[in-house]
C-alpha cells in the first residue's frame, strides 16, 4: 500500500513538473525556498510519510515582538499539513512567522498515505483536533491567540471550533482562501434540498462531506445567529470567479454585519491575468501576498498583477 501510495505521489509530482529534491530542515538562514506551486508540498510527503515541511511545526518556536501570533494552517478536504501548504509554510517562515500546520479529519486506521488524505471525518471531529492542536500551540509558543489561514473546508470547519468549541477568544485573524460560506452547491434549490435530505448521511470515505451543504444541520450550525462570523475575529476572505468547486465563488462573500470585521478580496478585481481557480489560488503568489497583508496590515508587501495558471497557481 505504501509503495503504491509513493507511486500515485511521484506520478503527480512528475506530470506537474514538481521537483522532487527537497531542502533539508533550515533554520533562519540560508532562506528556505520559496516554491508558488500548489503541489509543491507533495515531494516532502512522498519522502517523509507523515512528516512535516521544513519550517513548520517548530514547537520551540517563540512569536516576535514583529509577528507576535502563531499561524496556524488549515488544509481542505483531501490535502494534510504537507500536501496543501508547499506555497505557505516557507514564505510565511522566511518572514519571521511561527509556522503551524496540523492534519485532520484522516479516518483512524488506515495506512499511508491515506494518513495524508485528511478532511475525510465529521467536521466537529475535524473541529475538535483543531481544538487540541490549537492549545497545543498556544502552550508551547506562550500566544495569546493564533492567526488561522485555511483553505476550502479550512476555510469552513474552524468555525465550529470557534463558535462551539472554546476558539472564539484564541483567534484574531481568520484568513480565508476559497470559502465555502454559503455552502457547497448553493446555487441550486435542488442541492439545498439535497442538503436537507442528505448532509447528515455519513458518505463513502468522506464522511462529513455532506455537511457542508447549504441545506445540512452541520451547516445550520455554522450560521447559527444568521452570520459564519464570530465578533471580535478579523476575517479575509479570498475568491477565485473560477473556482470550480464553491459554485458559485459568491458562496465565500459574505458581507459582515454590524461589530464584524470582514473583508472580501476576488483576485481577479485587480488583476485579469489571474486565472486561479480552486486548487491554484493556494499556491498562487498573489493570493499569498494578500494573505500576508492581512496578517499584518501595518507593513504590507506589494500584491504583484501577474499570470496565474489554474491547477498548480504557479507564478
């Protein structure tokens, strides 16, 4: 199982022109590499099973005076703290950042590297090893508050840990790449009733999948109080028009009301050239600038107008 695992891995990493050297652990200096690519987490997994990137979970890590909140990283269903943040854990290292980055949701039991297909359990299991690994967290570096960036069903289940689950006074920024706010297939009356119908059932491997749609009692629960948003958190939320799995994209945009702090960014607003769509805006450099900017709104970099390509976001 492992040997095939390795194969299906490398064959992904071959065909997207991933290379498959990696850099050995660095710290501070030499810099690590930065790699725009979503797949670019892929090579580190196929030859460290169940590890995690250079740079991140460092639990001896102490936040700065500069970038005093640890950043926690959220991945969406399939991906894990490897897989899904090959773009993210080095530049946000490489800025001074205490890079954290956990996976959840694997179904228990499995081999690898099923053990690296995460986001596949009911989002409250999901919400409550994000819980756990928050505190964890917190504990060692001696935050206050961590700043969370998740991407799709990251974007989605943390707000059950934050709304039932204790997160609500642990979290300051909440940045957000593809949300799914308004549910997955809510352009549809006949999804919603779907959801109704349906979000509850546990499905073929991806057992809480049906709870992020529109019409699921899990997706109640999100909105509970008429908003995804919790006061006192500061959300960004990022959006591709061709997102091709939150359809429409208008499903992450969701104004705040009053006493919330939101904002809404679609990159394609201020760039054309950005062809992004739901897996590339996680290793697109532009998406990840704005990210930046909204972890520290005081010192922002500038968000570059360049050509993304859909599928790897490589620019």
């Amino acid at each position: 199982m492992k040997r095939i695992g390795r194969l299906v891995l490398l064959f992904c990493a071959v065909l997207l022109g991933v290379s498959v050297a990696v850099s050995a652990p660095a710290g501070a200096e030499p810099k690590l590499p930065e790699n725009y690519n979503f797949f670019g987490g892929i090579p580190y997994e196929l030859q460290h099973p169940g590890g995690s990137l250079p740079g991140s979970n460092d639990f001896g890590c102490k936040p700065t005076a500069e970038h005093p909140r640890p950043v926690v990283l959220v991945h969406g269903t399939g991906g894990a703290r490897t897989t899904n943040w090959g773009s993210y854990v080095p530049m946000l290292k490489n800025r001074g950042y205490c890079v954290f980055a956990l996976t959840y949701g694997a179904l228990p039991g499995m081999p690898w590297p099923l053990t690296a297909v995460g986001g596949m359990d009911r989002i409250d299991v999901s919400a409550g090893q994000l819980q756990k690994f928050v505190a964890k967290v917190l504990s060692a570096t001696g935050a206050k508050t961590v700043d969370l960036i998740g991407h799709s069903q990251g974007t989605y289940m943390p707000t059950y840990y934050l709304k039932y689950l204790g997160g609500a006074d642990k979290v300051t920024n909440y940045v957000s790449l593809a949300p799914l706010w308004k549910g997955t297939g809510s352009v549809s009356p006949a999804m919603n009733q779907l959801g109704r119908l349906l979000g509850d059932v546990p499905m073929p491997m991806c057992i809480g999948c049906g709870g992020m749609l529109q019409g699921s009692s899990m997706h109640k629960k999100i909105w509970s109080g008429g908003s995804p948003y919790v006061k006192g958190v500061r959300y960004t939320n990022i959006m591709t028009k061709y997102d091709e799995l939150v359809v429409p994209y208008t499903a992450g945009y969701v104004p705040g009301r009053a006493g919330e702090t939101v904002r809404n960014v679609v990159v394609q607003d201020t760039c054309a050239q950005d062809y992004s769509d739901h897996l590339a805006i996680a290793g697109s450099r532009r998406a990840a600038y704005i990210a930046l900017n909204a972890l520290d709104p005081e010192h922002p970099v500038t968000v570059p107008c360049e050509f993304v390509p859909p599928f790897t976001g490589q620019s």
